[in-house]
C-alpha cells in the first residue's frame, strides 16, 4: 500500500457490548490507518451508509462494516442477514473495498465470542486493506 490508507468503518451499535468489541479489533488492525468512524442504526443501513460515502467528495480507500445480527423469532433475521451481505457484495463488485464484519449468529454468547476472542472486527479491517492492496495492484484505485 502507498502511505496510509483512508479507511471509514461504518458501525451498528444495536447491540453495543457486541459492536464494540468488533470495533476494538478492527481499530487495532488498522492502527497504521488514517480512520473515521461513523454509527447507523442497524445492519441494514451499513451498506446504504457506505454507498453514501463512495459519492461524497471525502475519499476513502476502503469501508470496514460492523455490526451484528442475533436470530430472533421471526423471519426478520433473514432479511436483515442476507440483504446486508447482498448489498455489502454489491459494492465489492463495483469495485469498492470492503471489509464485512457484520457478524450474523443465533444468540449474544456466539456474538461475543466472535467480536472478542475471535477478533472478527480485526479480520473485517485486515480484508479491507487486502482489498485495497489488490485493487492498487490492479491499478484500479
């Protein structure tokens, strides 16, 4: 990579002992980044938040999305689960790193094992600067 990226993480806080941890790892993994951070509500609005971005005049070099889905009783989870990793795909197709770290599990004890010991904040931010090496390998950045 060329200097320091310039990372955005996008974050849900739905659940805050659970975003909080992914966003701890994700930070220490991109301690060499220049980073900002912003919160949405929901899962659901990472991937609109990151679209937003992408159009703004700020410039970013890739997008860490973190959040977290706990199956519930209905069929919510499903929608909320798939659509965001749909959307999350999509921008990766058009080109746009992205690291995906929203965490989609059946209860709180699965969540906070993979946003703590697991460090699957930190994985989503390592992707995301992968990315951004492979896109500047291809000339695309």
């Amino acid at each position: 990579m060329n200097g320091n990226p310039r990372i955005l993480i996008v974050v849900a806080p739905y659940y805050k002992e659970v975003s909080d941890a992914l966003l701890a790892g994700a930070k220490a993994a991109l301690r060499e980044a220049d980073v900002d951070i912003v919160e949405v509500p929901g899962a659901l609005e990472i991937p609109g938040a990151i679209a937003s971005a992408v159009k703004s005049r700020t410039r970013f070099d890739g997008y860490v999305a973190l959040g977290c889905v706990i199956r519930g009783e209905t069929s919510h989870y499903d929608y909320v689960a798939g659509e965001s990793a749909r959307a999350l795909m999509d921008l990766t197709l058009d080109g746009i790193a992205v690291g995906n770290g929203i965490l989609t599990v059946e209860n709180r004890a699965q969540a906070m094992a993979r946003a703590g010991d697991r460090d699957k904040g930190g994985d989503a931010a390592r992707a995301c600067l992968a990315m951004v090496g492979l896109r500047e390998r291809f000339g695309a950045a």
